[in-house]
C-alpha cells in the first residue's frame, strides 16, 4: 500500500469526509507539508474504492456544494488497522538505524 492512500484510509478512520476536505486536512495537519494535488488524490479514492476499502455517496458540503463523501467500509477499517501497524514498526526501525543516539 502507497503512502498517500495509507493517508487517506487514516483520515477517513475519523469519519467521511469528501476529496477537497481530505486534501485539505493533510495540508493543515501537516503544518503546510503535505499538499496532496487533485491529479494523485482522485485516482487514489477511486483505487481505494475499486478495492473495497471505501465507500462513497453524493452529500452537500459545507460551501452548500454537491460532493462526493468517503468513507471506510469494515475492509478498510481492518486495513487501516494493519497498515498503521506496519508504518509504525518500519518508521520505528528506520529511526533506529539514522538516529544516532537511540541506542
């Protein structure tokens, strides 16, 4: 799994959410490091979704704007679960190995 959609399936742990609000929340928690543009970030949900780990439906969004809402399905919930798992153990691990003081 890419990062972008371990990204996007993290999000979307929290609660639907449509494609501008996901980019934009990656934007802000990131404090302006990640920008997520629409090229990558449609494609992504669209994959997600073709693999059963989201689903999505049409909503209005806060601007009173027709959107498209995402949100995890019980498959991706259990992938997320797994995945963050992963990222944690590897970032750990790569910590481990540039970090000289941890050992």
């Amino acid at each position: 799994m890419g990062t972008l959609d371990l990204l996007i399936l993290g999000r979307l742990a929290r609660g639907s959410m449509h494609g501008f609000g996901i980019a934009e929340y990656l934007h802000e928690v990131t404090d302006d490091l990640l920008k997520i543009e629409e090229g990558s970030l449609y494609p992504a949900l669209h994959r997600l979704e073709a693999q059963g780990l989201i689903a999505s439906e049409w909503g209005v969004s806060d601007n009173n704007r027709r959107a498209r809402f995402y949100a995890l399905t019980p498959r991706g919930r259990k992938r997320i679960s797994v995945e963050a798992t992963n990222w944690r153990r590897l970032t750990d691990a790569i910590g481990r190995v540039i970090d000289p003081l941890a050992e």
